[in-house]
C-alpha cells in the first residue's frame, strides 16, 4: 500500500483528497454510530403489566377469507384484546358473515363505511379507532399470514411507563419474481434507516402495520385534520408529527415481526416509493438533512474513490482498501440485521440496492415534484 504524497498533487487534487475523507469518515459514522447499533440491538425488557389493546384490520371482499382471517387474529395468547373489523364497503357477503362471526366471539366487533368515499383507507381508520375500547391499538390487514400466537403479548410487555409506541418489523413474504424481490428490499431498506434513526434520537416510520400506539396520540392531536389529501401515506403521517425521542420502542425481535402473503404487482414497488417520498418530505428539517447526508456521502464516496483511482493510479491499493474497508462493514451490518430478523435470500441484493438506493429515490422525489408543479400550473 503505497502512502499519498500531498506535496506532489495539485490543488484541485488535494481538494478532492480531503472531500472523500469527509465523504469516508461522515459514512463510517452512519455505519457505525448508527446501522450497526439496530444490528445490534436486542434490548427487548419485558414487563408483566397488562393493558386492554385493539387490533384494527380494515379489509373489502373478504367473504372467502374471513372466517380463516377471524380464527387467525383471535387466536394470539395475549388475553385482553378485541378485533376491530372495519368492513371498508364490501359488495360481496363480507359483513354479513362478520356480523356472524361477531355473534359466537366476544372479541370480535364490526363496524363498517356504508360508501366507497374519497379518503377511504383515512375513514376506515378513524371509524376503528372511534370504535375501540383499548388504550392502545396495532394496525394489521387481511394480507398478515406469517405471525406468531405469542406477537401481541410479546409487543404489549416492551410498554413501559414513559412507551407511547412499540415499532416491530414488517414485509412480504418470499415469492417469485423480482417485483417481489424489489418489494421486499424495499421494506427492508426502509426499517433500516428508520429503525436507525430511532435509536439515534429521531424516530419516524415508513410503516404503519405492525405499531402498538397510544390511541390518546391519535386524537389529542386531531388525527387525520389537514393530512387528508395526502394520498399514500396514513397512521405514518400522524406518528413521524407526535413520536418524542425516549417513548419511543424498536424492537429486531423476529417473533414480532409480522410478514403478509400478497402478490406483488409491477405498479406496487413504485407506489412504495412514492409513498417513502411523501413520508420523508413530511418530516423535520433535521431529519430530512441528516438522511439526505447520508443519501450524498453513501453515493460520493463510491463515485469519489472511482474518480481518484482513474486520476491517480498510483494509489489506487491505498483508495480501494479504504472503499473495501467501507464495503465490508456494510455487508457485515446487513448480514447481522437480516440474521437477527430472519429474513432470508436477500444479502447481496439489499447490499446493492442500499447503495442505489438514493438515486432511486431522489428521482421519484424531481418526477414528483415536477408533475407536481406541472399540474399546479395546468
């Protein structure tokens, strides 16, 4: 490894030296002050204080499914809870066999929209969280298939006094097909840096399933007021505006994770984006700046070790085993992440697309916001 001579670069040379040992140095804080402690995080406290929790799971046309769908979601060994089905218009014998079902399960309660409304996913939500009688609530769908008798009890013991929320992880299930394969790195790559981001003193999510809240956060902040035509993003918008640093919980533990069995269409990984692309714009100045720093740095500090190997040849063993250096600690922090939820057959692809991913994203973030401004002036 041959040591670089400053005193026979150029200016400009110099220059770009020291730009990517900022570049190098801002990333090894991210990887290391902040990745590798959700890696490594596996502070689950469990309490024995028991608190009444209602599962909210909106669902349409699930005549086929709901008898199944009932039988799952009451069978957790978590005893004081209750299922807040809200029927979001179905025109199928959906809410007839509900109404069935609620008669012979005690914890099972129906409430329903009577019309297919604008904002329909921000009503159905606002219809169960009037509806519930527990103080605290988790969000599921019809689509949860892989989770465990013990989620809820496991989720409600790591309350503890000062908790206003309990943040698990969330994706799909494996299938075939890279829409699912995309899907899947998505969500992961999402719980990554807002799982990051918790432990780091600024929680905010991507997701809204798989949250055990406070109900009182919903409604003494008036929910959904000003937030309806905000159309991809809902329960994220009112948690990321109320989450106080030190109440807030993340927890890696695989057997809270919950995985929902769907078929992921083409159009369905660019709505994820686009709705990332709205929670990120919605967030504080000082989480926005800090995730855009790490976007730039993760980016320049490829794109800047290339440029100064084409430059300077001569040190390019020097360069490239400080980028290897960078390289090998990101695969290590992804490896023990992936390990430490279970969440198999993606390594060298979430490694790939974590380091694209910030061009993916700040492009969704100009289209949209030119068609934005197209539109505004239409």
């Amino acid at each position: 490894m041959k040591l670089i001579n400053f005193q026979l670069l150029t200016i400009t040379d110099i220059v770009l030296f020291a730009i990517f040992f900022v570049v190098l140095i801002t990333q090894l804080y991210y990887l290391l002050g902040r990745y590798l402690k959700l890696a490594l995080h596996k502070k689950d406290i469990s309490t024995t204080v028991s608190y009444p929790v209602t599962i909210l799971l909106p669902l349409r046309n699930e005549e086929e499914r709901i008898r199944e769908l009932m039988n799952r979601f009451t069978s957790f060994t978590y005893d004081d809870y209750q299922v807040i089905v809200i029927n979001e218009f179905s025109e199928d014998n959906t809410l007839e066999v509900l109404n069935v079902l609620a008669e012979s399960n005690s914890r099972i309660k129906v409430t329903s929209l009577s019309q297919d409304t604008r904002f329909l996913e921000k009503q159905a939500i606002n219809l169960g969280l009037k509806a519930a009688r527990g103080s605290w609530i988790v969000q599921l769908t019809p689509l949860a298939n892989t989770i465990s008798p013990e989620w809820l009890s496991g989720l409600v013991a790591l309350i503890e006094k000062n908790t206003d929320a309990v943040i698990a992880y969330t994706n799909v299930e494996r299938a075939k097909g890279m829409h699912n394969l995309l899907f899947r790195l998505e969500h992961f790559n999402q719980f990554m840096i807002s799982g990051s981001s918790i432990l780091a003193g600024k929680p905010f999510v991507f997701s809204e399933n798989n949250v055990l809240f406070k109900k009182s956060m919903y409604f003494d902040t008036q929910g959904f007021r000003m937030k309806l035509n905000l159309h991809f993003a809902n329960m994220e918008l009112v948690f990321n505006e109320n989450f106080k640093d030190g109440k807030i919980k993340i927890t890696t533990n695989p057997d809270l994770s919950v995985h929902e069995k769907v078929k992921i269409d083409p159009g369905d990984h660019t709505k994820l984006l686009k709705k990332s692309v709205q929670i990120r714009q919605s967030l504080s100045w000082s989480v926005k700046s800090g995730l855009f720093i790490d976007d730039l740095t993760r980016i320049l500090v490829t794109g800047l070790a290339a440029t100064l190997i084409i430059l300077h040849p001569e040190y390019w063993i020097t360069i490239g085993s400080m980028l290897c250096l960078y390289y090998i600690l990101l695969l290590i922090i992804v490896k023990k992440l992936l390990n430490r939820l279970k969440e198999g057959k993606i390594f060298v692809s979430s490694f790939i697309y974590i380091l694209i991913k910030p061009i993916i994203h700040w492009w969704f973030f100009w289209s949209t916001h030119l068609i934005h401004h197209r539109n505004k002036w239409n």
